[in-house]
C-alpha cells in the first residue's frame, strides 16, 4: 500500500523535500489526449496544475492502481502497460515517492521512489530518482504527465520494460591478471565491458544464476540490463588480461578529456591490459569506434614504403609545402616548414603530410598497396579479431583518386579506434601481429586472427622512428618524463562539421603499447597524448 505523497507548497509551487538538484530539464512538448471541451485551457500549466498533476499521478502510482495513474498521463495505453508490470512483472511493492524542488521552468518535477522488490519470500530494498514533465493535453486542455517511459525508472526506453525472475546468465567475478576483483564502481568505464563479458562467458565461469531486477530491452532484442540483485546466486570467476593498476590510471587519464578512450595492450603477447572511455553516451568506442586516425595512420604507411622498396628510414622523403595528389592539393600543419632534404625519419617525427603523399605514387605501389600492407603485415582485415567482446578491427580500403593519397596521412576512407591503434603500435615495434584479446582464448576455444608481419628490418626501423618522434618530434612533450625504451606517433584527424580536429596518439614504453583518441581535442599531443604518457607511467 502507497504511504502518500511528500510534498509542501510555497506560494503555490511544491517545495524540496527529498533530492532536488542536478536534474536536467525536459523541454516542454504538446500533448495529444483523448479528450476535449469547450472551456478547455491552453498556455503552460500553472504551479498549483503542476502540484495537483504530479500528486495525483504519484498517489494512484503508489496504491499500484495503474489506470488510475495512466489517465494523468497524455499516452494512458503506454503508461498502464509499464506501470502494471512494475507491480506484476518486476515485483515491486511498498512504493513510495517523494518529489523534490520543481524546475525553474515550473514543470518538470524531480523524484526519488523508495519501494521493496520482493520475489518468492525475498525482499530487497530498491531506491532511485527520476523526474516527469507536466504539460498541457492539446485537445482537452488538461494538466497531464508527459509520458516517456523514464518517468518510472531513469534507465527505461521505448520498447523496454522491468522484470524480476531468474537471470538468463549468471553473474561474474570478473578479475584482472593477477587476481584482483575488477566491479564497475571501481572502474566505471568497464561498466559496458563487464556486462558483455557476462553475456558471453556468465555459463561458462561456472557460477549459478540469481534473482535480479533487470531492465527488459524487448525493442532491441538486447540482453537484459541487470538493476538490483534480489538473490545473489553465485557467481562465477573469470579471469581477463587485464592489470588493476593500469586500468585505474587509464580511468583517471580519459577522465580528464571528455569523449576520450584509450586502450592499452602487452605488444610480446596481445594481451589488453586497459580499456576506459570517458564519453556521454557510455559508447565503448576504445574497441569498437570507427573513425579517421589522423597522423598515427602513417606507421602503416611508412611500412608500406619500406616494404616495397620505395625509400628508408634515412634516405629522402622531401617535405614541401604542398602536395597535388590527382587535382587535390595537401598541406602540412600551420606553421611547419617545408624541408626539402628531409629523410622519412625526420618527415615521420615532423608528421609531415606532404612528404608522404608525394612518395605514394612511386614505382611498384598501387591502390591496393597500402590496403595489403595493413591486412596482410598488421592483421587489419575486418571484423576477425576474436577479443572475447565485440570490436571492429579496422578498415583501410583500397581506393583511387584524392582518397588514396587521404588514406595514407590517416584521412579519407581509413577507419580505426584505439584498440586498432594500440595493435598497430604493438605489430611495428615488434615485428609480430598478436591479435590484442580480454579473455585468454582457451576459456572457449577462440581462434585468434592471424597475419604475416613485419619482416625485422622495417620493424626496427619503425620502432627507431617513434623513438626519435618521442624524444624530438612532435610526440615530444607528452612523452617527457618517461623513462625506458619509449616512441611515439602523434595524430590529428579532421571531421566534417567539427570546428577542432580529433586528438590521436599512440606510443610504447618497454613492453606496454597505448593508443588513445579524443573527440575535438586538437593536436595530438594536446589530449591524447597526455592520456597514452599517464597510461604507459602506470604500465612500465
């Protein structure tokens, strides 16, 4: 049974009582109901409509009368289907709601809901906060809920629903390297990661399923979003590749740079041993972004021009100006220098675009050239990475025109995210493609990708570029203060409709290799860099 509702007026607006700030505010919309009347009204709703509105709407809700609590809504047919199940299907009970300090717009009421969850003899506390939008019923004039599912629970979309039963996986103990509990209040960025490692692996750590509150994502037809434990089961161990301690710093460092992710891998095994992200719409872009790589592209691009022959790391690479690639004119960064006797080692560290566009239509390269040497030696094909969750492993097409010579300064059709990157690195300073992984491939018999590699010489070379890149390039700044064996490549890339181009960097120290990529953040050195320095501080 409901225990009524809290709430006090103030000059006929309600009053805080329990939570109340840092509540977003929904914009107002019409509403289409199913009534009508002359002397209906029209304009926002008032304060004391509000209060009345909400009250109502709150006192019908606690008593688990759904109809009555769906009629003081503008979409009465949604709202009663959700809110019987709140009560039939996810078992909630005692409910009982306490409004908080209405918006400064004056319609959009902040919440907090204090019931039990109780399921077969067990009962658990459940407590958590929404808010709901009164607005005006556009035939009838009534003061009504603007309805939207996250008004009876803030993780609610179209199509989804709330259920209490046995959970179809059980849950996991995820754990790092060595042994150490890794849970998503501790790292909050391996929130998502966690929750596809139980869908994947919860039958196979072998633990036993409990009773949860969960989020049924029935549009998506995505696995359930666990909410409340209500029996814990047991839940199994599963151990990944990943290290507590470079986690942490990876969350501390994306935490710093919005829209952010980094991903860090061991280059003499493909072990991950960090992912983080830092993003608004909680996308887990460090595995499966897929977005233009800027200047860090240009590693593989330096591998393709060793490989067949067309220059080294110490004979010319020119770096004009300006390039012409097929009636397309290229340029270097404001304010770089044109060098004309410049080598690819000083043209790599420099990130100068011009000198690598002119070396691209050299003799025996084609428009496949550098579409094979990042399948064929870097293990980039597309889609074949086993890595115990979902990623996209990269794509670099083979085209003609401007694109082809975009392609090769990490532009145009070339698409890549951190964990491809961290990959790139790990293969050219190794000579070796060991394809990255979360969870060790004998849990469940997962073939790993393979590719060629490097032949040695074009790996040592590579690895002398980023050295020098580290320590007198454009990677300079982010990387000092690094002790070990380090290198660096930095990148910007530029995005139609962003007035700052994205921030890519990616280096190694001793047997660690980063990559990271931060949405309008500039240069490269200017947040990615920082991000990858702090990941590779931790990982030495």
């Amino acid at each position: 049974m409901g225990r009524g509702v809290k709430a006090a007026v103030i000059g006929g607006v309600l009053a805080v009582m329990v939570g109340g700030a840092g509540y977003g505010a929904y914009n107002v919309v019409s509403a289409l109901d199913g009534g009508g009347g002359a002397s209906r009204k029209s304009g926002p709703p008032s304060g004391d409509e509000v209060k009345e509105t909400s009250e109502k709407f709150f006192t019908a809700w606690e008593k688990g009368d759904a109809t009555t609590a769906a009629s003081y809504t503008n979409n009465a047919a949604a709202a009663e289907t959700l809110l019987t199940a709140y009560g039939r299907d996810a078992h909630i009970t005692d409910v009982e709601i306490t409004p908080g300090e209405v918006s400064v717009s004056g319609m959009t009421v902040p919440f907090t809901v204090k019931a039990e969850v109780s399921y077969k003899g067990t009962s658990k506390p459940l407590t958590y906060r929404s808010e709901l939008t009164v607005v005006r019923g556009q035939t009838s004039g009534r003061a009504l809920v603007g309805w939207k599912p996250s008004v009876v629970h803030p993780q609610l979309k179209d199509g989804d629903t709330l259920v209490t039963e046995e959970s179809a996986t059980p849950q996991i103990q995820a754990v790092d390297r060595d042994g150490a509990v890794l849970t998503k209040e501790k790292y909050p960025s391996l929130g998502p990661v966690l929750a596809k490692l139980r869908e994947k692996y919860g039958d196979k750590a072998g633990g036993e399923p409990g009773v949860e509150l969960a989020v049924r994502h029935t549009a998506a037809q995505a696995p359930d979003t666990p909410l409340l434990p209500v029996t814990e089961g047991r839940p199994g161990k599963l151990r990944t590749t990943l290290s507590a301690s470079v986690q942490a710093a990876a969350e501390q460092a994306v935490g710093r740079y919005d829209e952010s992710s980094v991903v860090a891998v061991k280059p003499s095994t493909g072990e991950v041993l960090a992912v983080a992200n830092n993003r608004a719409d909680g996308f887990n872009a460090a595995f499966e972004g897929r977005v233009a790589p800027g200047s860090t592209m240009k590693i593989i691009t330096a591998a393709m021009l060793i490989d067949n022959g067309v220059t080294s790391m110490n004979d010319p690479a020119p770096c004009p100006d300006t390039a012409i690639w097929q009636s397309q004119t290229f340029k270097n960064l404001t304010g770089m220098k044109a060098d004309m006797s410049a080598t690819l080692s000083s043209t790599f560290a420099r990130s100068c675009n011009t000198g690598f566009i002119k070396l691209i239509d050299e003799d025996p390269l084609t428009d496949a050239s550098l579409t094979q040497e990042a399948e064929e030696r870097f293990g980039l094909k597309g889609d074949n990475w086993q890595t115990g969750i979902v990623s996209f492993d990269g794509r670099v097409p083979a085209v003609s025109g401007p694109d082809r010579a975009a392609n090769a300064i990490g532009q145009g059709q070339v698409q890549m995210n951190p964990l491809n990157m961290a990959s790139v690195t790990a293969t050219a300073i190794t000579g070796e493609f060991r394809q990255p992984y979360l969870v060790p491939p004998e849990l469940d018999g997962r073939k790993l990708a393979t590719a060629k590699g490097l032949p040695q010489s074009t790996a040592a070379q590579l690895k002398q570029m980023m050295r020098l890149t580290a320590t007198r390039g454009t990677a300079m700044n982010a990387m000092s203060g690094l002790g070990g064996d380090i290198g660096a490549k930095t990148g910007s890339a530029e995005v139609d409709g962003q007035t700052t181009s994205n921030s890519w960097f990616t280096g190694f120290r001793n047997d660690v290799a980063a990559a990271a990529m931060t949405e309008q953040g500039g240069h490269g050195g200017d947040a990615a860099g920082p991000i990858v320095a702090d990941v590779l501080r931790a990982g030495g």
